[in-house]
C-alpha cells in the first residue's frame, strides 16, 4: 500500500463514526480492518479475497422474525480465510456492515437451515431493522449455495470429519471471533466501547445458536433461537413407519379433514374459539381420531403426487394411522424412542404419492432424512433408503449410534450453561406447538434438562422462575416451523390468527441493553379481525388459560396465577392467564425409556 493510500486509510481509520458510506466501504479500508494475522491462531486470511460494495436506499422486507426496515445503507463485505496446515482450504464470510450513521453499537451473527450453515441475503437482512453488523458462513463447503451433503464424505466409508466439525460448532464460532473483530476495527470502535452481540437462528440455525451457548458460552450477549434441530432429522420416518404399521396409506385429503376436526375440537379448550390450538397437550389427551370415522372430504387434484380429485369419507384404518403418528416412535418393547407431535399438527412426514403401476397410494418419507441416515449414520452417498429397511427398532439403534458418535458435535444437546449464564447473557428460546417438521415436545425435553442440571435443589415452578432471569422458552401456539402459521403436507402456507413474536430480536435486545425483563413475549396477531393486534406468549412451563378456564375440566375457572407472578386476573373471556398444569407439564417433558443413557 502506498504512503499516501495508507495516510488516507489511517485518516479515516480514525473517523469513522463522522465517514460516509463511500469512504469507508472500499477494499482498502476493509482490508485495513480485517483481524491481525495472529489474531486466531490456526487460521490465516486469504491475500486478495477481500470484495466491498455501497448499497444504498434499501429495503429490507420484514419476516418471521424482523418487521423489515427502509433507507438502509450498508457496505457489502466478502472474505475468505483457511486453516493453517490445509493449503486448498477456503472459508467465505460475508457481511452487511451498516453505514457509520445507521451503526448502532450490534452484531448479530446469522444462522443457516436444512444442512447449509446461510440463508444468504435473507439471513443477512435480519440486521438492518436494528443497526447490527450481520454476518454469515459458508462453512468452507464450497460457497454460499452449497451444504454439508457436498462435502461430508471423501468418499463412501470415509467421513470429512474437518467438514462434520465446522458443521457442528467451529465454522459459527470462527465467523463470530472474526466478525466481532472486524465490526470493531471498522467503526474504529476502542477496546472500552461496547458492541453487543447477538445470535439469531431457527431450526438448523437454532441448533447452531444452541451450539455456541453450549460450548462457548462467553462470546453472545443474547440469542434468539427457534425450533432448534438438536438431533438431526431422522425420525421423518415416523410416519411412514406408522403407515406400514396399520397397512394403510391415506392420501392427504384424508389426513387433512382428521386434522381439521382436530382443530376445531381442541380451539376451544383454552377459553378462546379463534381458530388457533393453544393447548395441544389437552387436545393430545382429549381428541380421538375416531370421531372423524364416516365424516366427508373432498379434494383436487395433487399433481406433484400424482393424485386425481378424491371424494370420500374418513376410514377407520385412517383414523387408526392418524392415532399411531400422534402416539409417537416406540420400539418393540413398548417403550418411547422419540417424542410426538399433538394431534392439531398437520401431517407433514405422511405424504403419500400415487403409484402409477399400481394405481396404489405409497408412502413418501421426507427426503432429509434417507440423506441424513446415508451420509452421518452409514457413510455412505445414496440419496435413497427403502423404506422396508427401517423400522422403529433400526431407528433406535441409529440414534443410540449417533449419540455415541455425535454427542460432542452435531447432538447439540449438552445442558450444562454456566458459562453463558455466568457471563451475563440471555436467551430466548421459541419454538412453534404446530411445528410439523420438529415437534415443540423437544424443545421442552431439552429446556427441563437444563433446568434440572443447573437448579438441582429447586422444585419444577421455582427453578424454571430462576431460569427466566436469563433463559426463557416460549410456546408458540398455532405457529409452524420458524414462520407464523403452518404448511400443509404439500409445502402451501397456511395462515391463521395465531400471534407470532415478529419482534423477538428487539425483545431481546432491550432485555440485554436496557434491563427490561418480561414474562410473556410480545407476539404480533397474524390475521383474523384481530390482525395487527399484539398478544402475549406464555413462558413455559406455565400455559395459556384465556377468561379464566384453566382446561383441567373444562369448566374451572380463576384457578390460574396471571403472569406466573401469582397475581389474579380478570375473568374477562379475553384476559390471558398463564397457569402451571402438572399434567401439562407432564406431557412436554416425556422419559425417552428406550435408551439406557439419559436421553432429552
């Protein structure tokens, strides 16, 4: 770098707060920002990978999650390091820095989904509503459209255990450490000036927020993570298993009508008839599929499975495999491999497909999960596993392996989160009760455990109130899969009048920065007269009661503490009530019997 080049640099190194967009948002300047070379022992930046774009005038639009922004201005950042010792070694991160006027002191670190580690632009304007540095990875798997499947293997029986790793924990935690650096030499912010930072992620970017409190527990301010995939999807299979099973396979429509009839029994058990199933443990316990027995559906045609418009009437063998699925995986013992989902969830892993040949409905298993199965439990590159090759006991037998395997990596499930806590940080943990793709029951699991092994003298109410002043988990009723709403079987949205947190990050950010605790999160109703409207969202254990029926007999009413502070509320049908429920709780916190370990 020339003299002159470098003066300039080092000019506006020294105010950058006072810069605009233009002067900081060069190549130069960035690379005069990027960590020393001894920085993190063990990597090195890679000469020359540094690209930096102005955009201006940008419209971020909202999503599940951020209530979108406009007139953003940021600078578009790219670079690439490497491992020390692996020359052909190359990690993309890529970053929204907002301009010097719009910067509000945050970083926030973005999570991924499926089996990649970014959602690219979208994941990256979570940021911009809130003036955060935002950043993601791709892992080192090869760019930014890319995933773990492309590179876990070297070949069959030979895992890439550098790539499994950075999958796990390293690539986020390694994005962070450099991100952080970066935001701080770009905004020539001093050692003493404090950047908050925060973790934002649902479903796989969950899990990879949940890695990061768990193993480096001194690095977030505050994270927000949604559904988190702490085991890897194999239990896709449960459906299809369920299926096989009773020997019958109902189309879509079938199952779609016994949902329906699901709903709209258990929409009232919580006080309130609004279309939305706040209470699926008393819908669990309550509603039997067989009262959907003789009841009509009619559908059109499905031309991605290959089936014609149906008529008909709900079968006794339907409302048998709808009883099964809700069940949940056990193995020939009797006893529970895996948790269930409640009855008000749509049937996502029970799509069917016609069978041209046979002009016979088939079972059509979620295509993550053979590719999960194939690549971490078989080592092997196939993007298929026969069904009459699984069963509940083979599934057993996966997870036990995989725990075994993966306990210390990709399970993200260690318990122990002293560290994050002891260092001040705070966690909210969301998680939708109509998750179709991961159900809400494990998160709870999870959520106890923690609660278990860090309040071990505490009863269930007074460790959980212990463990809101620093992690809170939030029951989201009627939300689906990390988005407002639900998706039925064939992928459609589905809105409903459910309330979604739109603004967890902000939620997050004033209880990190300002201090300002809450009980309930806000939620943002969906639709319905009522849209537009907020609501809050009970903190678990305690579950929504609205005008004072608290659900046990569906007559009580006023039993409930409002707010889980033991004040009495209104009878008013529309005050909400958040009441403790032994049974409830008993339902969202189920012994996994089948193992020998202690499994959540």
């Amino acid at each position: 770098m020339g003299i002159l080049k470098y003066l300039a640099v080092a000019g506006l190194i020294a105010s950058t707060s006072s810069s605009s967009l233009p002067d900081v948002c060069t190549t130069a300047f960035v690379e005069s920002s990027l960590p020393a070379p001894d920085f993190f022992p063990g990597l090195e930046l890679i000469a020359g990978s540094v690209t930096a774009q102005p955009v201006t005038n940008v419209t971020a639009p909202p999503d599940s999650t951020h209530p979108g922004a406009t007139g953003r201005d940021f600078c578009n950042v790219t670079f690439a390091y490497r491992h020390v010792g692996r020359p052909t070694d190359r990690v993309n991160l890529w970053l929204y820095l907002p301009s010097p006027a719009q910067f509000k002191k945050r970083f926030l670190a973005t999570g991924g989904g499926g089996l990649s580690m970014t959602l690219g632009a979208r994941g990256l304007a979570t940021g911009l509503p809130y003036g955060a540095v935002s950043i993601t990875t791709d892992a080192g798997f090869g760019g930014f459209d890319s995933d773990l499947s492309r590179v876990i293997l070297y070949g069959n029986g030979a895992m890439n255990y550098d790539a499994l790793i950075a999958y796990s924990y390293r690539a986020m935690h390694e994005m962070t450490v450099l991100g952080k650096e970066l935001t701080r030499k770009f905004y020539n912010a001093s050692n003493s000036t404090k950047i908050y930072s925060y973790f934002h992620g649902c479903s796989e970017g969950g899990r990879e927020g949940m890695s990061q409190v768990q193993k480096y527990g001194t690095t977030f301010d505050g994270i927000s993570v949604g559904s988190p995939a702490f085991r890897h999807p194999i239990f896709h299979y449960h459906g299809p298993l369920s299926q096989r099973k009773i020997n019958y396979f109902p189309s879509v429509c079938e199952f779609s009508r016994i949902t329906a009839d699901a709903i709209a029994f258990c929409d009232p058990l919580d006080g309130k008839t609004d279309g939305v199933v706040a209470r699926t443990d008393l819908c669990f316990a309550r509603f039997n599929a067989s009262s959907s027995i003789g009841k009509p559906y009619n559908c059109s045609a499905v031309p991605q499975l290959g089936q014609p418009p149906i008529a008909g009437t709900v079968s006794a063998k339907a409302a048998a495999v709808a009883a099964e699925t809700w069940r949940g995986m056990y193995d020939s013992n009797n006893k529970l491999i895996h948790p269930f989902f409640a009855p008000s969830v749509e049937f996502g892993d029970s799509i069917t497909i016609l069978n041209p040949a046979t002009n016979q409905l088939e079972p059509f298993p979620n295509p993550l999960s053979p590719a999960v199965v194939n690549l971490l439990i078989k080592e092997v590159y196939s993007p298929t596993l026969p069904l009459d090759e699984v069963s509940p006991d083979i599934v057993r037998e996966w997870v036990n392996d995989s725990m075994a395997k993966y306990l210390s990596g990709i399970y993200t499930l260690w318990p122990d989160l002293t560290p994050f806590k002891s260092n001040g940080g705070k966690m909210i943990f969301w998680h939708g009760e109509a998750d179709a793709a991961i159900p809400a029951v494990s998160s709870t699991m999870y959520q106890d455990k923690v609660r278990k092994t860090m309040y071990p003298g505490l009863g269930v109410q007074q460790g959980y109130a212990e463990m809101s002043k620093w992690n809170k988990l939030f029951l989201v009723p009627g939300g689906g899969h990390c988005d407002p709403g639900t998706v039925d079987p064939l992928g459609a949205f589905k809105p409903n009048s459910a309330a979604w947190p739109t603004e967890v990050l902000k939620s997050l950010m004033e209880w990190v920065e300002e201090g300002k605790d809450f009980e309930r999160l806000e939620g943002i109703v969906q639709g319905g007269e009522k849209k537009g409207e907020k609501e809050g969202i009970c903190g678990f254990p305690l579950r929504p009661v609205w005008g004072g029926n608290n659900g046990s007999d569906g007559k009580g009413r006023g039993k409930g503490k409002g707010k889980g502070k033991g004040q009495q509320q209104s009878e008013d049908e529309e005050e909400l009530q958040c009441v403790f429920d032994q049974q409830s709780f008993e339902f969202f916190t189920p012994k996994l019997d089948s193992f020998l370990v202690d499994a959540y």
